[in-house]
C-alpha cells in the first residue's frame, strides 16, 4: 500500500489495512444571489454573510448582472429567483452549460408559483419564499458536502487507479474486503464494509443488507415484490433484508439521503418507490 499526494489513498491487496486520508476541511464557499426584489436580496446577504462557511456574497438584480458574475468570478452557490427575466430553468441551464464549474444551484420560488422543473441540472433544490435562515443554512451544507468528494486510489496488478467516491454505485462486503462498483467497473479494497459504513453514511451511504451499501444518489427505484424490497441503480438490481426494509422506505420517503444521524450530500430525488403484488 502507497499514499498519493493530497487526498488520496492507494488501497490494494497489502497485508496491512490502508491508512485513509482525511479530506481537508473545504475552502469557504463563495455565493452569488440573483433576486428582483430588493429586500430579499437584503435579507440573504445577511444571512449569508453571517455564515462563516461563506468567504464572499456578491448580489444582482437582474440577468445582465448574473451572467457577467458568472463569466468572470468563480461560484460555488447560486440561489437564484425563479421570476427573475431571462434566467427562468433553460435560460439559467444554456447560461452554466458554459462555464467549467456549475455552482451548486438553489432556486428561490415565490409563494403560488410553481418551481420549473422541466430542465436538467446538477445539484438543483429549491426553497420557497420568504426564505429563511435555516433553510439558507441546509442550501450552505449541502453545498460543502458536494465539494468534498473523497479520493481514492486501488492498485490491480502494478496499475493504480484512481476513483471518486461520488463514482461508486454500491459496495458488498468479501470477507475481510470490500468491492467498490462502479458504472465502469469494481475495485477489491482491503477495508471491512462496516469501516466504510461509519466513514460514508454522512454522504449518503445506506446499508441495505448485511453485506451491500448503496449510494442513495444513485438509486433510480425501490419495488416491493411479494413483500421483499429492492433497489435498482444504473440497471442493477439489489436485494434488501427484511431488516433493513423499513429503514431503507423511511430514508427514501424523507425525500433526502437521510437527516441526522443519517447525513447526506444531496438529496436523493430521482428514486420511485412502487408495491407489486
């Protein structure tokens, strides 16, 4: 077993356990606010600013503002208000598909307006006004927890390769081991599920099985057939214990991967639960 530098550990078939290497606390977050209407940017700021995960607020009004932001500075949150002209979903949605790095995005929505929900972007909430502070503090966790993705390293045969945690579909314990899966492939590691459990959970790792861990984010659907629960992820489906079977329905109805002491880094959104039979 080798360390990589940075935040990277190099897990192969050694005799000893890996030493794992703790991700860096995240850099401060920088935010930008898009909102029509005065007061509310007034109010956000404040809550923003006030936040010691945020390092700096810039706010505008209108779209000409945010897209020259955009263009020229670096953001990590977005909130922006859904009537705001010219930055409606597919607006909004040309506008990052131009930028390296899309911000995590939160959508303000006034009260009897419905969201646009006929668009697709990563890492997409939305919060309903008049917006609150604690509301504006999940949007901030959320977002740290997407920018900390852990790196890992696994060697096969003299070849170390290097993937992410946010890559891996589900995990299954071998013994002593654990096998990683991912869209592309499986890594063996010689780290127990259990150890993996405790050290994911918070990123929306959920045990379904004695020996199986999903990545909620990824689960597409949960089906009861004949009384036993499964999930499917990425074309595969897994078998959930009967012990677990309620943990698993009441983690997925919640909407998120779980709240304390069921942390997650972002919401589970894409899951379908159905009964059959």
């Amino acid at each position: 077993m080798a360390t990589a530098p940075g935040n990277v550990t190099v897990i192969g078939r050694a005799r000893t356990s890996p030493r794992w290497t703790h991700a860096p606390d995240p850099a401060p977050l920088r935010a930008l606010i898009v909102d029509p209407d005065g007061a509310a940017l007034a109010r956000m700021t404040q809550f923003f600013r006030a936040d010691p995960r945020i390092s700096a607020v810039r706010t505008t009004r209108n779209r000409a503002g945010a897209l020259q932001i955009l263009r020229d500075d670096p953001v990590d949150l977005l909130v922006c208000d859904v009537s705001t002209p010219g930055l409606d979903g597919p607006h909004l949605a040309r506008a990052l598909a131009r930028i390296d790095r899309h911000p995590h995005l939160v959508f303000t929505v006034p009260a009897r307006q419905h969201p646009p929900r006929s668009f697709e972007l990563d890492s997409v909430e939305y919060v309903d006004k008049p917006v609150t502070a604690e509301r504006l503090a999940e949007a901030v966790r959320r977002t740290v927890a997407a920018c900390t993705d852990e790196t890992i390293a696994v060697e096969l045969a003299g070849v170390t390769r290097f993937i992410r945690r946010s890559q891996i579909l589900f995990v299954q314990a071998q013994g002593d081991y654990a096998r990683l899966h991912t869209a592309t492939g499986s890594h063996l590691i010689r780290v127990p599920l259990s150890t993996l459990e405790e050290r994911w959970e918070p990123y929306g790792f959920l045990r379904i099985h004695r020996s199986t861990m999903v990545a909620l984010p990824h689960v597409d659907e949960v089906r009861t057939v004949g009384g036993r629960m499964r999930v499917r992820l990425r074309g595969r489906t897994l078998q959930v214990s009967r012990r677990q079977g309620r943990h698993v329905r009441e983690v997925l109805l919640a909407g998120t991967a779980g709240e304390p002491p069921r942390r997650s880094a972002e919401p589970v959104t894409r899951s379908r639960i159905a009964d059959v039979g």
